[in-house]
C-alpha cells in the first residue's frame, strides 16, 4: 500500500477539490485555510486542508457569508481535520440561520407564484406590491421577503 503525500501542492488541492488556484489563494488570502512554503517557496498544504475547503464551498452553497465561514473556522483545528463532533457543533450553531433563510426562500417561492403566476400583471392584487413605499418605515430592501425575526411583516 503507497503512503499517501502528507504536503500538496496548489495543483494537487486544486485537482483534489475541484477549486480553481485562483479560489485558493483567495481563501488563503482571507484566512479561511493556510499553507507553508517549500524550500523553492512553493505553497504546501497540509492533507487536512481538503476538509476545511469542503467545508468552506458547503457553506457558501447554503449562502453562508465567507464572515460567517471565517468565525466558524476558527474554531476549528488547523493541524488536523476536524472531528465528527466538531461538525456536529457547527451544523447546531447554524441551525437557526439556516432555517431562517429556508423560511425566506419559501415565502419568497409562495408570494411569486401567487403574484406572477396569476397572469394579472397588474399589481392590484400582488402580495409583493408597495403601495406609496409604505414599507419605507421597516428599512431598507424587501421587507415582505425577510423572516419576521429581522422586522419583516
């Protein structure tokens, strides 16, 4: 059995994770993984990056902020990859988030079908319609589309 590289090079994670190099010193730059340099000041990554940038592509596919990445990160091991329980705990923390913005997407779904999908065109009848910017006093942006937990009605 060969023993597995316990360094990569950028080429390696890159074909590894499917991320582009360029995507990977952005994350690098960003503090979301890191790496040493070889003699030749060539990038080395640890074998354990592989997990955090899937991590890190999971999240952002659930909309996460590279923010929100970056703190939950840091709780993280950066010698070794994270433990099933270490994983455990994140899924619990974003939780909330993540059914929040699950709530938003639905009601969004729900109030297009019913304002577009009738075929009116009209805005008479359009949940979504804002008459004389009344919505004006909740802030900005599309306050019938936030989740009540940020003000939205």
């Amino acid at each position: 059995m060969t023993r597995l590289a316990e360094h990569l090079s950028i080429g390696q994670v890159a074909e590894r994770s499917g991320v582009p190099h360029t995507a990977l010193r952005f994350y690098e730059e960003k503090g979301l993984i890191g790496s040493e340099r070889s003699a030749g000041n060539q990038r080395r990554y640890s074998r354990s990056v592989l997990r955090r940038i899937a991590f890190i592509r999971a999240a952002q596919r659930v909309g996460l902020s590279l923010e929100d990445i970056s703190s939950a990160l840091a709780t993280l091991p950066v010698d070794h990859a994270p433990t099933k329980a270490d994983w455990a705990r994140l899924s619990r923390d974003w939780q909330h988030e993540l059914d929040a913005r699950i709530d938003a997407l639905q009601r969004l779904r729900d109030r297009l079908t019913g304002c577009v999908g009738c075929g009116c065109l009209s805005l008479r009848s359009c949940v979504l319609y804002n008459n004389d910017d009344e919505l004006a006093r909740f802030g900005p942006g599309a306050s019938k589309l936030r989740p009540a937990v940020e003000g939205g009605i």
